[in-house]
C-alpha cells in the first residue's frame, strides 16, 4: 500500500520525461548560448518541444488518474487535483533542466551519465514544487487528509514519511526502467 500510493502520487512526475524524450527536439532551451564558462547553458538535450510537451503529457496522465479516481472511487489511494498535478509535470522537468545546468558547469557533455542527479532530479524538483503549491494553497490539508494509512496500522506521520522513502526507493528503478526501454526502441542514445 506503501508502494502503490508512492507511485500513484509520482505518475505525473514520471511521465515528462519519457514524454520529452518522445517529443523532444528543435530549439533548445538555451537557443544555443553558452554561459561565461564557454559552455552550453543546458544543452541540446532540453529542448522547448520537450519541456512543454512533456509538461502536457504529464498533465494528461494526471487528468486521466483523476478521471479513474472518481469513476472507481479509489478513496485508499491519495488524492490528485489540478494543484498536484500541475507542479509534479512542471517540477519533473524543472529539475531536470536544472540538473543540466549543473552538469554542464562541471563540464560534462550532453548524455553523459551523473549518477545521483540523474536520478533524483525530477524526484527532487517535482516533490519541492508540489509541497510549494499544496502549502501556499491549503496549508497541510492534502497531507492530513491523503497520506493516511488504508488500514489504520501506522500514524499519518509514519505513513507520509514511510511514503517519502519509498518514493525515493521506486523513483530510480522507473527512472531506469523507462530509460532503458527507451534505449531499447532507440528514443535514446544511451540507456541513462
Ligand atoms: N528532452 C527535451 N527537452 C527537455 C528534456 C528532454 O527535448 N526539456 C529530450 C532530449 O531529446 C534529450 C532526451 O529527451 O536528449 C533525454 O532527456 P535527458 O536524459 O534528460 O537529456 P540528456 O540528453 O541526457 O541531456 P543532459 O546531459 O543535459 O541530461
Ligand atoms: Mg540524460
């Protein structure tokens, strides 16, 4: 239950970025400048097409989760909202875009492979934007209300933060998991 409410909260943190990989392309983000370091500013890897488009299809899934939610009443899973879903999408490739910023300051070339960062970034960027936006909306209402135990064995604090952990723990197998299914139909390059 742990897992699956993980994961359930995450989808539309996970979906941009294989989105963007599908659809990415064009212009980059950057429009080819580089920083004062002579380097790219994010690189050729972020492109418009694949921030706003994965910020779509990011969206999208949400929508459809919430669709499912209230068509099959799913009450033991946490509950998504347009304040949810929209800075999960946005916050996903935010920090993707902001771990590129990094990586090319530490001069490492577009696709090249930074293990945690990699990993984390979207877990990151996504998590800190929905926190924002649910606290400045409706204080700890979301988080009382929706990171409760289904079968009543842990406190909502155990339970939020047994779900944080395990956030962290299914967020870098699917991140894995879909890089290297991209690999595999050869969206990508490389299989990180
Ligand atoms: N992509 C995009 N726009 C984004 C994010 C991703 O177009 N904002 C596309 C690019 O084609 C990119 C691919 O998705 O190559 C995979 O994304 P990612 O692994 O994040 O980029 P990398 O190419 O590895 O670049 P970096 O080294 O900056 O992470
Ligand atoms: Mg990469």
């Amino acid at each position: 239950m742990i897992f699956l409410s993980a994961f359930w909260i995450m989808v539309p943190a996970y979906i941009p970025n294989p989105a963007a990989a599908l659809l990415g392309g064009g212009t980059p983000i950057d429009f080819g400048k580089c920083a004062k370091d002579g380097r790219r500013i994010f690189g050729d890897g972020k492109t418009w097409r694949g921030l706003i488009g994965g910020i779509i299809v990011g969206i999208v899934f949400g929508l459809f989760q919430m669709f499912l939610y209230y068509t099959f009443n799913l009450t033991f899973l946490p509950e998504h909202s347009l304040w949810t879903i929209i800075p999960l999408s946005i916050g996903a490739l935010l920090g993707d875009l902001i771990k590129s910023y990094f990586k090319r300051r530490l001069g490492k070339e577009r696709g090249s492979k930074w293990p945690i960062a990699d990993m984390y970034d979207m877990v990151v960027g996504s998590l800190a934007l929905m926190v924002i936006v649910l606290l400045l909306s409706s204080g700890t209402a979301w988080f009382v209300e929706n990171l409760v135990d289904p079968l009543g064995m842990l406190s909502p604090l155990v339970f939020g933060l047994a779900v944080l952990v395990a956030i962290f723990v299914v967020s870098p197998l699917m991140h894995r998991g879909t890089n290297v299914i991209a690999y595999m139909v050869k969206l990508k390059d490389v299989p990180w």
